[in-house]
C-alpha cells in the first residue's frame, strides 16, 4: 500500500470511529427494548417480525404509507420506499423514480430509507476534509425530517402545490384524531408547524425497528446463531482484504467496539465514474422541469455546495439490503449487483463509457482491482447475506 493509500485507509477508519459513536447514540436513544435486543441477544426474528412502534412511530407509518398524501393521489413515501425493496424503490422498470404524474421522473434513483436514521447530521469534517452524513445523494437535507419534508412538494415526486394541501389532507384523513393525541389539540392550527409536525413522525417512524432491523443473515453469523458458507466467507474475505476487494474501506463490515452493528457505510461522497445513464428518462421532460434536456450533467455535492471540487460526488449508500435495491447508483446506470462488483474490478481496464464528470474520480480503491471471475462472484454471493429477513429455517 503506498503513502496515499495509507493516508486514506487511516482517514477511513477515524471517520468509521467517529461514525460508529454516532450509530451508538442513535441505537442508545431508541426504545428500551430494542437497545436491550441489540446489545445482548443480537437480532431476533421473532422481534424483527413483530416490532413494537411507538404512538408517534404509528402516526409516522400511516403517514408513510397513505397514498392520498399526494396530487393527484396514488403516491406514498412507501411507492418509493417499499418493504418488499429493502425501503427501495420498488419499480424496475426505469433507472430512476417516477412521479405521482406517470410522466415525470427524478433525476436520480432514490436511496434506501430503511437505515437512513443512522445517518450522521450533515457536516464538514476540517481536519479530515471531508463532507460527512446527511440524506439524498448530495447531501440536501440535513436529517430526517428535513428529508421527508422535500417529496411532498417536489412536482417530479408527489406534487403537491404547497404545505398547506399535505396538512389538509392529513387534517381530513382517519388518522388525525391520532395526530392530535401526538401533537396537541391545536396540532393542526398553525399549517407551517404541521407540516413540520409530519415531517418529525415520519422520521420518527423510519428510525423504527421496521426500518432497521440487523435481521440479516450476516447479523446472526455475527451473533454466532449461523454459518456462512465457503463460498460466502471467500467473499467477505475478499470485501474486507485492502488489497483486493477494498470494499469495506467505505463500506465497513465490522461492529463497533462497543457491539454496534455495522451500517456498510462511513456516510462521507464519492466520485466513482459512473457513466452518465443514457436511459434516464429525466433527460426527456419538459424544459419546465430540465430546462437542460439530454446536456443535463448531475454534480452531485458539487452541485449542491456550489464546489467544483465536489462535483459528481454521491453519498455512499449502506450496503443493507443491496441485492433488493437495483438498480443501482444515483442514475441506476447498473440493473444489478454483479455488474456494479465487475464495474469496480475493470472501470479503468474495461470497455465503459467515460465517467459523467471526469473530475474528481476516486483512482485509489477501485477501477483495476484484479480479481477474477470467481472473486467476483463471491463477493455478490456475500452481499446477498445482507438482505434483512433472513430465516435460517426455510434455509
């Protein structure tokens, strides 16, 4: 490993310390129970199936799964976000996410909300230089609440006209005796607070045990309740080894000294070279929407801070549930986990369209990694021991 390597590998593990006291706190400030299960039993199936919400945690799931909370209706957080997807989207048919209005898209494919929570609050870390945490791919939002506020009014998402419209809704709704019993008789009086409000119960909500639940297979073989298999331990061999895989460098495996379970991601952006997605629908709406067209380039945290020496970096994703997920990257450029593994192996040495902002490209942990055919196998096939859920006797 030469001196930059080493400068990066000791600058990953300090923020995947700094990350995992985060996750501890996030873990410590959950329901009693869950805390307790975390830390001694390790994941429960039986916990998983069955976990117990809290009053404001029901109000945030009605809301996240009410397709009237959209204009016109027929568009929920959970379209997008479905349990059957890991809280991906769901839809397949297209590499990014389409509107409430069949016709609109996003620019990009929307991350996961099952772990989100753990998600440091946005920030700039001055002594590593590094922007940390956050939710979107670039960072827009600062927490949770911050984040479920921005769907609802997003004409290429749920379309709303204003705040006002989500809080009538959720005013006329079979729930809002419950909102009130949460927020207060006069809960609904002032339209800015309750809109606020629902943001703060759907954050609540994803910070649940429905949405993190550590019920992985790779979660019990950490509790000692199962075995991998050969082929599986070659590949978390292979995730882990700085000189082959390097996948954990970002995306660490282990648990935290204190028992954390691992969240496979440190929360800091990366350009990767992905390629720009010559399928994305987005390039075709209306100049109203992408007054751009097919010139549109997406500058990930360099748009969003205004920094060219950010640009076309994209939050890394936790790597939970990633085989329920594709398709995969901000653009959805790859329909499946084994082509983003091959990507990283042959970036550099393959026959890939260039990278959709050339700048700023992360050479030093991927794109000519040398494994074989088998390596990359295994290290999809360990992957796939990170989808929530597991039950070792169906197996």
């Amino acid at each position: 490993m030469n001196k930059y390597m080493t400068e990066r590998y000791g600058m990953r593990h300090l923020i995947h310390c700094v990350v995992f006291v985060w996750v501890s706190v996030v873990i410590a400030s959950s329901a009693p129970q869950e805390q307790q299960r975390l830390s001694e039993s390790g994941p429960s199936q039986k916990s998983m199936a069955e976990p117990a919400l809290t009053q404001k945690q029901s109000l945030g799931k009605k809301l996240f799964f009410d397709e009237n909370l959209s204009t016109p209706v027929g568009q929920s957080c959970a379209s997008c976000h479905a349990p059957e997807a890991g809280f991906g989207n769901p839809n397949v048919d297209y590499p990014v996410s389409q509107g409430v209005h069949k016709d609109r898209f996003g620019n990009r494919n929307d991350l996961p909300a099952a772990y989100a929570a753990f998600s440091p609050p946005f920030h700039y870390d001055a002594e590593e230089e590094l922007y940390v945490g956050g939710q979107f791919w670039d960072g827009q939002a600062a927490d949770l609440a911050e984040q479920a506020k921005v769907p609802f009014l997003n004409p290429l998402e749920m379309a709303n006209p204003d705040e006002k419209t989500v809080v009538n809704k959720v005013r006329n709704s079979e729930y809002a005796g419950l909102f009130r019993e949460v927020y207060g008789a006069a809960a609904f009086d002032d339209p800015n607070k309750a809109y606020d409000m629902i943001a703060d119960a759907i954050a609540d909500y994803e910070k649940s045990s429905e949405l993190n639940q550590f019920s992985s297979k790779y979660d019990l073989y950490l509790a000692g309740k199962v075995a991998l298999t050969e082929q599986e331990l070659r590949g978390l061999e292979l995730f882990d080894d700085e000189d082959k895989g390097k996948c954990a460098e970002c995306h660490p495996s282990e648990p935290g000294d204190d028992g954390t379970p691992p969240l496979f991601t440190d929360f800091t952006y990366d350009n990767l070279g992905v390629p720009k997605n010559p399928e994305n629908p987005f390039y075709y709406l209306p100049k109203e929407f992408n007054p751009d067209g097919v010139n549109f380039v997406d500058l990930g945290l360099g748009g969003e801070l205004n920094k060219s020496s950010e640009n076309d970096k994209f939050k890394v994703p936790s790597l939970r549930n990633i085989a329920k997920t594709a398709p995969c990257f901000h653009n959805g450029f790859f329909k499946n986990l084994r082509q983003v593994v091959v990507f990283y192996n042959t970036r550099d040495v393959g026959p890939w369209a260039p990278p959709e902002v050339r700048t700023n490209v992360n050479n030093e942990e991927l794109g000519d990694l040398g494994l074989t055919e088998q390596e990359v196998d295994d290290i999809v096939v360990f992957m796939q021991t990170l989808t929530d859920d597991y039950n070792s006797s169906e197996k």
